[in-house]
C-alpha cells in the first residue's frame, strides 16, 4: 500500500511538472483517523512574503474542509518569531492555545539546502563502446569553457509535522513529511505545489478529509 502511494505521488508530480517532491513520510502507528477541529499553521522562515503565501493557502485548504485555521503570523508577533524561546516559554504558548480551542499544529521549516549540478543533456554517453579517443575528445573537449556544459540549482529540503495538543491527550506528533523543493523560481508557485502534496499526503494518510469542491467553486 505504500509503494502504491508513492507510485501515485510521483505519477502526480511528473504530469504536472511539479518542482516540489515528497521524499518519505511517517505516520504515528498509534493513529489511524486524526480529526481537528481548530488548527495553528506556522510556516518558519525570515521570509515574510512566502510565509503569509504558504499559511494562507494551507489555511484555505483546511477551511474548505470545514476545519477552522488560524495563521501564526496574525496571532504570534515578529518578537516571538525571531526571538529564541525557552522549552517553559514554549509550553505556555501551548497551554495557551489549548485554552483558545486549538487542538493541533501544523508546523513547516527548511531543514537543509543543496547545491547541485545538472549536464547538458546533449552530453550525455549513451555507453557507445566503438568511440574511439578522437571522438570522444571531440565531443566533451569544450567542458572547461563552455557555460552551458551544466546548470547549478539549488534543492531546498522542507519537513511538514502535524502536532497534537489536544487537552486530554498526550501532545504527540502525528505525522511528519519530508519536501524538496527543487530549483524554486516563484513563490507563489511554489507555495501552490508544497501545500496541494501536503493535503494530498494527509489525505491518503486519512488525517484530513477531502475538501468540499463546492463550496471552492463558490468562492
């Protein structure tokens, strides 16, 4: 069953061109239907612009689902953001919210970024065994000067975790996703492809409903 979801993430990711990948993704054993209620989106990141982006969007696709969604950037300030809090500082937060409704969290940082290099696809050797030196020579003899020998990008690894902070139960992580993001050139772009993997991964995952294609019609 899990082979068959990732055939299915990845047939999903090449129809559509997609720079955005799910590389795994780890569901707690102990939870077989996770319902919300109420939900914190928090999008760690000093871009501003891209943090309002990601949260608004996945705040959307959690009210379409009849689920109530509230974006950290309008309840936690810029000094909480960027001031480092202690493990007491942090549980008070949670106490806080538990009393504001909120009964889980779902929590996106940028854990790693790498710098990778992709030939020329007119490079490639196609394993031709009767080459002799002159053509070999020949055709790679320009890889010292020649700009366009390869393309450097830069692959951005991201984690998703959905949290529960659920009043009565133990605050425990329910799932966690793991991202790239390959090569991103728009933010909104982006955004749209990262959020609409993580719906469908909680979707197949059943820790969240489809959304309600009528009520995304109305609006």
């Amino acid at each position: 069953m899990k082979r068959l979801f990732f055939l299915i993430i990845l047939l999903a990711m090449f129809s559509s061109c997609t720079t955005t990948q799910l590389v795994d993704n780890w569901k707690n054993p102990d939870i077989n239907i996770f319902e919300t209620s109420k939900i914190l989106i928090v999008g760690i990141t000093s871009n501003k612009k891209a943090r309002k982006e990601y949260e608004k969007r996945l705040k959307n696709e959690y009210e379409l689902r009849g689920i109530d969604a509230v974006m950290s950037i309008d309840i936690l300030d810029d000094e909480f953001t960027f001031d480092e809090k202690s493990p007491s500082e942090l549980a008070k937060v949670e106490d806080q919210l538990i009393e504001d409704g909120f009964d889980a969290i779902l929590l996106t940082k940028v854990i790693g970024v790498e710098d990778r290099i992709a030939f020329n696809q007119s490079y490639e050797d196609e394993k031709n065994l009767d080459r002799n030196f002159k053509d070999e020579y020949y055709m790679y003899q320009d890889i010292y000067y020649n700009p366009e020998y390869y393309e450097q990008y830069a692959v951005y690894h991201a984690e998703t975790s959905l949290y529960c902070i659920c009043a009565t139960e133990d605050r425990e992580l329910i799932w966690k996703g793991y991202i790239d993001v390959v090569d991103p050139s728009s933010v909104k772009e982006t955004v749209k492809d990262y959020v609409n993997l993580v719906m469908y991964a909680l979707e197949e995952q059943q820790l969240i409903n489809k959304k309600n294609t009528s009520e995304e019609l109305e609006s």
